[in-house]
C-alpha cells in the first residue's frame, strides 16, 4: 500500500464514530461487542492490517457533559525530556478549541 492511501490510527476511529452517529443498530454493536467491529473495520480500511493478538478495545460513550482525552501509551525509548528553554516556549497561552459537535471552548491561561 503506498503511503498516500495508508490509513491511520485517527482515520479509523473518525470512521467509526461516524458510522456509530449515523446508525443506532452498529452503536449497538459497537458497545456490546467492540473487538469485533473494530477489526471489522480494520479488514475494511486496510484488508492486510489486524488487531494485535491479546490488546484490549474499549469503547466508552461520552456522557453529554464530559470531555474525554485517551492519551496514547508512550514506548519508554520513545520518551524525551524537555530542555527548560523547551519548557518555557510551550509554557503558558490561550489555547481556544472550536470541536464539530457544539461548540466547546476551552481554555488554558497561564
């Protein structure tokens, strides 16, 4: 597969979720039975591609006023430590996000 129709981690879970906004049978589905329709998914995106034996799918509903971040799991050979310079010029600021669904603001002041 060359690396223009090379799918990522993001364009899977934007296919999901849309198709899960859009079909109340596949949200179903979805929560009730996750390993499967992820992999389905995967098959569909990337039919070489497939879930690694033995890792966890969780799918969680967001509550109508909650705000979920899933940060991804770091490999410690991966992990950098930031210089005090580094630090200081990510240091601070307004940072405004506008998402697709509402419009949630929110804000980070130092």
């Amino acid at each position: 597969m060359s690396d223009k129709n090379k799918k990522s981690r993001r364009d899977l879970e934007e296919a999901i979720i849309a198709k899960a906004l859009q079909d109340e049978g596949y949200r179903k589905e979805l929560l009730s039975k996750p390993r499967e329709v992820v992999d389905r998914e995967i098959k569909a995106l990337a039919p070489e591609a497939n879930l690694p034996p033995g890792s966890e799918v969780r799918i969680i509903e967001e509550p109508q006023k909650a705000f979920y971040v899933v940060l991804p799991h770091v490999p410690a050979a991966n992990k950098v430590e930031l210089s005090e310079e580094d630090l200081e010029n990510v240091a601070g600021g307004i940072i405004e996000i506008h998402d697709k669904i509402g419009d949630t603001t929110i804000r980070a002041i130092e």
